[in-house]
C-alpha cells in the first residue's frame, strides 16, 4: 500500500488526501491548524470566465476541466458526508456603474470569451430582469451562465470529515522538512506556508484580502452572483442558500499582514457593492475577515512532480476553491505514477533555474 504524507489541511491538502484515500493510499495529514488558511476566507466563486486575467490564459483548461468536476463532487462529498456544501447553480452577472465601468467590462468580455465558456452581453434593462436587486444605474454588463460558487466553509468541514470516514489520519506536528516524512509520496499543499517548507522553498508569496459576510434577515437577495467595477474598482456579491453574503475583496501585496482590515477597506467595499445592490444596506453585518491567497511569480498554481516522492499542489492564488475537483484528480494521477500532459504549464520546478521535471527525476 502507498504511504502518502499530505502538508497542509486546507481544502486543497484535504480534497487530495481524501481521494488518495479512495484509490488505496495510506494517508496522513500534517497541519498545526486545519482550516486556519484561505479556505476559511475564499468567497467561493467557481468562475472560468469571470476570473479570467490577461497573462494568466494557460490556467482557462485546467478552470474549465475543475468547474465542470465541481457538480460530481459536491454531490459525492454530500454523499459522504449529509452536508449539504452550497454548491449554487446560478449564474454570474458583471456590470459597470458609469461609462468608464460599461467599457471595462466590454473589454474584459474579450478576455473572457477567449475561455471558450458562454458568455452573453446584457443590455441595461436584461440585466436588471435577471437581477431585479440591481440599481437602475448600472449600464447593462454581461451574463456567465456557467460561473458558479460553493460555500467554502462547508466544503472544508466536509473534506475533513469525509477524510477521516476513508481512513485518512491526522497529525498535529507542524512540518518544516519534507524529507523529515516517512512516506513514499509527499504532497506539498501548504498554500502560503509552502514557501518556508525544506528543502524546496516553492515560490508562494502572500496576497492579502479582505471579505465581508453580511446576513439578510427577510430582506430580498441577489438570485445571481454580482461582479462589476463601480468606479474602477472590481467587487463581487456571492449570495448563498442560507441568507449569507459575501463581498470581497480587496488585493494587497503587504506579505503576511495579519492585522485586521482597515476602516477603509471595509467601507469601501460596502460603498462599491452598494452602489450596485442598493438593498445590500438593509443588511447585517457578520464579519470581517483577512486572508492570504497564495500566489506565484506568474500566478499560474505550481502543480506536478517535484521529484520522485515529492509533489506540489500549492500557488493556487485567487482560484484555489475552484481547483480542488481538477487538483485531487491531477494529483491522483501523478500518485499512480502517471505524468499529464495538461500539467505543463504548471511544472513547480518553472522557477528554479536550470532545473526541469525530467532531471529531477533521474
Ligand atoms: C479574500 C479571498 C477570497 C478568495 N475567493 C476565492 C474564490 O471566490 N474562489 C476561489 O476559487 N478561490 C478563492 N480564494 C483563493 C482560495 O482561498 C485559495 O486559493 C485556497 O483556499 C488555497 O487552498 P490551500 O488548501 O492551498 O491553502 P490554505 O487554505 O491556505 O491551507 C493551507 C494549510 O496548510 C497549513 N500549513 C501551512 N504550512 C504548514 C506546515 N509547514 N506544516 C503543516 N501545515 C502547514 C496551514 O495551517 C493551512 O491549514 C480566495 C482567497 C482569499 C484570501
């Protein structure tokens, strides 16, 4: 039987210990504080189109194959487990406020067809009867039928769960020496703290962000997720089943500053999100939370084989809730010894000069 040693207890870590544990695998989990990282904030937005960012196109196959999975396993997790993980078949709507705010999302369009994914232009009025909580100033936008969102928070509680159900154990130690594990395969899936872990230092950096939770108490809610830019600045609404809201998010390059948010971030992104739901006011606000997503240079996720009983599975940056589906699967395959084509562009060794995953092989 493989022993697999899986670093980090964030949705990633757990989705692929889980699966690991379904194919046969011994597996144990390392984490000090499961659910401590950004799995615990992340909005949940499941979004191949709508999180298209210029530069960033080699991620559009691996988004695409990952929201696709997302259906099937939310319904096995909820059949592991009897929670139900709010995974939200409503489509995506992003408007701009003023002239400026309508011509950026025209041009973001552009980059969001480029996925292949369906992507309908709205006029003001359509938008409006799609969204009827939408203000009657935004100018029309764009609909992503196929962008959808989960409730990350039970994901993770329900990783954990349906984990432990397959055998998986935990173990409290927290790591700083992959090669200090007894195990034949270890998974490197530490988000943010992959950087410190021996002897690889992966090129995960920090980027911090803040969301808000807001609870409806009877008042009317979005039936669709909102995107837009008010102003300039991009915001997103995420409702859920429960009567949960979620705005987000701001993007800061401050590295681990884990400080609350400022008085700043927080109004500005009642404001923008406001402006273009004005019945957001009427609602209560939970909380407000810090998070770091984990970034690399070229914010494409390290994923694949960093030698021949080491994987990456980390730098899943702003998409990480989106890629648990196609990141257990991809790491399944590299357990069975196989080596996908589709991870090429996520080779964890792209930043190490001189070295490639055919040499660290040998
Ligand atoms: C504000 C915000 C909004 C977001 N919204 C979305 C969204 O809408 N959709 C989406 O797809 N993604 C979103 N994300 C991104 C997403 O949250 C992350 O990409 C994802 O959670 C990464 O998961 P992970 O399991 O790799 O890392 P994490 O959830 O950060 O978990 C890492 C775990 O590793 C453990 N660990 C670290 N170092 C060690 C060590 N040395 N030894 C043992 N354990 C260790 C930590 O304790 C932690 O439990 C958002 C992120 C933020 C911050």
């Amino acid at each position: 039987m493989t022993r697999v040693a899986v670093i980090g207890a964030g949705s990633i870590g757990l989705a692929i210990a889980w699966r690991a544990a379904h194919a046969g695998a011994a597996v144990v989990v390392h984490d000090p504080a499961p659910g401590s990282g950004a799995s615990r904030v992340a909005a949940g937005m499941i979004a191949p189109a709508t999180e298209t960012h210029y530069g960033e196109q080699a991620l559009a196959p691996l988004m695409a194959a990952s929201a696709d999975a997302w259906p099937a396993f939310a319904a096995d997790l909820e059949q592991a487990t009897g929670l139900d993980v709010g995974f939200c078949d409503v489509p995506t709507l992003v408007v701009g406020l003023d002239d400026a705010d309508r011509a950026e999302v025209e041009h973001q369009a552009d980059l969001y067809r480029a996925t292949d994914r369906t992507v309908d232009t709205l006029t003001p009025r359509a938008a409006r009867q799609t969204e009827p909580l939408l203000s009657h100033r935004v100018r029309g936008g764009l609909l992503a039928p196929g962008d959808r969102a989960v409730d990350p928070r039970v994901v993770h509680k329900a990783l954990i769960i349906a984990a432990e159900h397959a055998g998986v154990q935990f173990h409290t130690a927290p790591v700083t020496d992959t090669t200090a594990l007894d195990a034949d395969q270890t998974v490197i899936a530490g988000g943010c703290g992959s950087a410190a872990l021996e002897p690889w230092r992966l090129s995960v950096r920090p980027v911090r962000g803040v969301v808000l939770r807001l609870r409806a108490e009877g008042q009317a809610v979005p039936r669709t997720t909102v995107r837009g830019f008010v102003k300039g600045h991009p915001i997103y609404i995420v409702t859920r089943s429960d009567g949960e809201i979620v705005i987000g998010a701001t993007s800061d390059e401050r590295g681990f500053d884990t400080r609350t948010a400022t008085a700043g971030a927080v109004h500005d992104l009642l404001r923008h999100a406001i402006e273009l739901v004005p019945e957001i006011a009427e609602y209560h606000l939970d909380e407000v939370s810090v998070g770091f997503r984990p970034a690399t240079p070229d914010n494409l996720p390290l994923l694949g084989r960093l030698d021949a009983r080491t994987i990456a599975a980390t730098g899943h940056y702003r998409n990480g809730i989106a890629l648990i589906p196609a990141t257990a699967t991809a790491v399944a395959a590299l357990i069975a010894g196989e080596d996908p084509d589709a991870l090429r562009p996520f080779d964890p060794h792209r930043f190490t000069p001189g070295r490639t995953v055919k040499e660290s092989h040998q």
